[in-house]
C-alpha cells in the first residue's frame, strides 16, 4: 500500500508539474511572443485594423457597423445587429428567411429580382464590413440626393474605393462601407467650402 501511494504522490506530481510548465508555455509566452511578432510585423492589424477620422477612432475596417440616414452607404444587413459582441447568421427556415428577405427588399425600396443578393442577405457573421460594387452602385442615387451632390461624383467614389479580388483572383470585388462613408463626408466638406 505504500508503493501504491508513493507512485501515485509521483504521477500526480509529474502530472501536476506538466500542467503547470503547459500552462506557462501555451498561456503566456507564445501569446506573448505570437502578439509581439504582429506588433512588429504588422502594427495596424495587431491593434484591430481601426480607422481613425480627425483623430478619433471611429471603427474597424474589419467589422461592419449599422449606419442611419440617406446620407450613408449602408452595409450588409446583420443578423446581430451589428453587435461585435456576438457574431453570426440566422437559424430560421427557409420560409422564415424569405419573409425576412422580402421585408428587407421592401424597406430598402428594391426589386427582389434585380436587387444585389448582398443588399437583402445577412452574411455568416453578420459583421460584414463590404458590400458588392453592385449594391454600393444600388445606394447612389439615394445618397447623391441625400447630400446634393451628382450621381456622377458619388459614383466616382464608390469607383475609387472599390478594392479587387485579393492576389488577383481569390474572393469578389468589394467596397469597405466604412472607408467609402469617410471619404463621402470629405467630399461633402469639399463641396461645402
């Protein structure tokens, strides 16, 4: 019996030391050294990719945000309300998902049929911070009224801020909405002077 208590002090020990050197290794210093290294190497991505406007921080360019008023480019509808606390899409059915489609298309004043899928879908984290070229197109009017500038200058806009795919070839073509909207409001400041 005081074999059987002697090996099990030593494997609860060696256990114990494995865990606590785990701990330290896994927990602390590879963090450390993984966040040092992207401080380095990439000091915007490591602090969230923020988006500064006279010196204020007023979002990231990887996270969607909820925008009011026809003045503003609008994303992607969210399924969390934009909430960068939660993430992610909808559960509902296929009839439930198409209420809610349809509910959108009304609200926004488009045709279910020629609207931009991304005008009318929440994407899968519902944090979407792009919009296709065709539904930043979409909002022109709307926003060039909204702001009494011409469609062609707003249309400009959306042209210059419209990124291509990444390398070439992966994804879609995108427009940042929150990029698009802070170089509106300098146009617009522009104009005004």
């Amino acid at each position: 019996m005081n074999s059987n208590l002697s090996s099990f002090v030593k494997q609860s020990s060696a256990g114990l030391r494995a865990m606590i050197v785990l701990t330290v290794v896994c927990g602390l210093f590879y963090p450390a050294l993984v966040w040092g290294v992207g401080r380095v190497l990439a000091p915007g991505q490591a602090d969230g990719s923020l988006v500064s406007a006279h010196g204020k921080v007023v979002g990231s360019s990887l996270i969607g945000q909820q925008w009011a008023g026809n003045e503003w480019f609008v994303g992607r509808p969210s399924a969390s309300d934009y909430s960068g606390t939660t993430s992610g899409g909808t559960n509902l059915s296929g009839t439930a998902l198409s209420a809610q489609v349809a509910t959108r298309a009304k609200a926004a004043h488009l045709d279910m049929a020629s609207a931009p899928p991304d005008a009318l879908t929440a994407s899968a984290s519902g944090l979407d911070p792009h919009v296709s070229p065709a539904y930043a197109a979409a909002q022109v009017p709307r926003v060039a009224a909204a702001r009494g500038l011409p469609d062609s200058e707003v249309s400009a806009l959306v042209a210059r801020y419209t990124q291509g795919r990444v390398a070439g070839f992966l994804g879609e073509p995108r427009v940042n909405v929150l990029e698009l909207n802070l170089a509106l409001a300098r146009l617009s400041a522009q104009v005004a002077r």
